[in-house]
C-alpha cells in the first residue's frame, strides 16, 4: 500500500506541477482543505476513491489516464533498468524531464559516431 500511495502522490504532483498549479489552487479546484494536497502528495495521507476523482478532475484527468501514468509494475519487471530510469523521472519535472531526454539525446548521439 505504501508504494501505491508513494506514486499516487509523484502523480498528483507530476500533473499538478505540469499544469502550472500551486497546491492551494489545486486544493480549492478540487474542493479538499489545502494542506490535504501536500500531505498526498507526500505520501502521509491514504485518500479514497472519491477524492481523487475530484483531484484528477480538477486536473483534467479522467481516472484512467491518472493510473495509466502511475500504473505499478511487477516485481520482475521493476528489475529492468528501463523501468528503473522510469520510476526515478516520475517525480521531476517536466522541465527536468526535458533536460534528461536532451542529456539522454547527446549521449546517443555519441555512440552513432
């Protein structure tokens, strides 16, 4: 449960974050108490089905796209190092992501010449 709620809260911080929203503006879009948001997003509050579906829709999410994002992986496969480099990145930014993709591009492109 702990690892659920652990990528429940890097996904609602993801789509906050890449939406531009601060969590007291999520909070009131959301209808919950502002400090709500913080505790969920750092994994010390469970919240239930009804919340967050108020939360993913006030991120203009539907619930499928929210899981697909934060989807848990099996054992065997959280052993790749594919899925690896995935879990770590779910939690930056998009602009981290972006510079990482542009590091990962350079990096490439060394090994083709």
């Amino acid at each position: 449960m702990d690892d659920l709620m652990r990528m429940v809260g890097e996904g609602i911080r993801h789509f906050r974050r890449q939406r531009g929203l601060s969590q007291e503006e999520l909070a009131s879009k959301a209808e919950v108490h502002e400090t709500y948001i913080g505790k969920l997003e750092r994994s010390e509050k469970v919240c239930s089905v009804v919340v967050l579906a108020k939360i993913t829709n006030a991120l203009d999410l539907s619930m499928v796209e929210f899981f697909s994002y934060i989807q848990p992986v099996s054992g065997e496969e959280r052993e790749s190092t594919l899925t690896e480099i995935v879990d770590r990145l779910r939690s930056r930014s998009e602009a981290e992501q972006k510079r990482i993709l542009k590091v990962i591009d350079v990096m490439l492109d060394d090994q083709l010449s």
